[in-house]
C-alpha cells in the first residue's frame, strides 16, 4: 500500500528508517566529540566560553538522537510522540538559552556571532523540532517534515561548534 506523501508525515512508523540513520549518525558524532573534548579539556578550559559551547555541542548531537528513539520505539500512539518531541524539543531549547545567557561572551564575539553562534543552533533545531511535535498532534503544518530542519540544524551547527572546539582553539 502506498501512502500519500501527506498521511506519512502524521505516522511515526513511517519514519522508522529516518528515526535509525539520525540516531546512529548523532550517536557516532556525540562520542566523537565527548572524546574529542575529553582530549582538548584542558585547552577547552583555559577559555571562560568554551565549556558552555563544548555542552551545546553535546546537545546538539544528543537532540537528533532523542529523536530518533523517540520514533524508533515500536506501535507508540501519534500523540505521545508528538508530546514526546514538542515537550523536548522547548525544554532542551530553553536549557540551551538559558546555558548560552548565563555564558560570558567571547573577546573576539560581537553581538551577531554571539546570536548566530549561540542562539540560532538552539532555536532552529528545538523550534523545529518543538513544531513537528505540535503539527504531529493537530494533524497539520507538515508533521514530522519538520524534523528534517531540525535535525539538519543540529549536526550542522554542532559540527561548526566542533570545527571551534577542536581547531580554532589550538590557532
């Protein structure tokens, strides 16, 4: 049976497949960067900012894995999923504004690269995912398509923050 594309964005098993790749791609990437961090601590340290960073990164990562577990748990009901990733998706959101204010800026950080750095991975990648969790329960907006922007936000701005963490700081 073929599904149109619109029903499949409102059933979570469908997604089985999408659910699989993201967890074990956010998964090899979150190690990688524990370890690397793990390496780099003392350098990390050394930069009032960078610790705060090096934990957004970990989220960053951790977000596209938690949702794919979400999705991968078999013959869950539509509507705890959607509660699933709208309630994680503004909690983990507002854990990561909250880390990023009480964050003391970089020297060489101006307003914009502090927003765009800091406050865009978070907005994107949670708001995204906060509103497929609320189209998933109204049945509307695009459901879970709203997972690919999040998801895609995640490990892009996480690798960027990897890139810092782990080659900038040694410039």
């Amino acid at each position: 049976m073929v599904l149109a594309p619109t029903s499949i964005a409102y059933l979570p098993a469908s997604w089985a497949t999408f659910a699989l790749a993201v967890s074990a791609v956010a998964a090899t990437l979150a190690g990688l960067v524990f370890v690397a961090v793990s390496i780099n601590l003392k350098q990390i340290l050394e930069f009032p900012h960078l610790p705060a960073r090096a934990a957004q990164t970990l989220i960053l990562f951790a977000l596209p894995l938690i949702t794919g577990l979400f999705l991968a748990v078999p013959g869950q009901p539509r509507a705890v999923v959607g509660w699933e990733l709208l309630v994680t998706g503004l909690a983990v959101g507002a854990g990561q504004l909250v880390i990023n204010a009480r964050t003391p800026h970089s020297d060489q950080e101006t307003p914009l690269t502090w927003a765009v750095g800091r406050v865009v991975p978070a907005v994107v990648s949670c708001g995204c995912l906060a509103i497929g969790g609320a189209a998933l329960l109204a049945q509307a907006a695009g459901g879970l398509y709203w997972l690919v922007p999040s998801v895609l936000a995640a490990i892009i701005f996480g690798l960027v923050n990897a890139w810092v963490l782990l080659v900038e700081i040694l410039r």
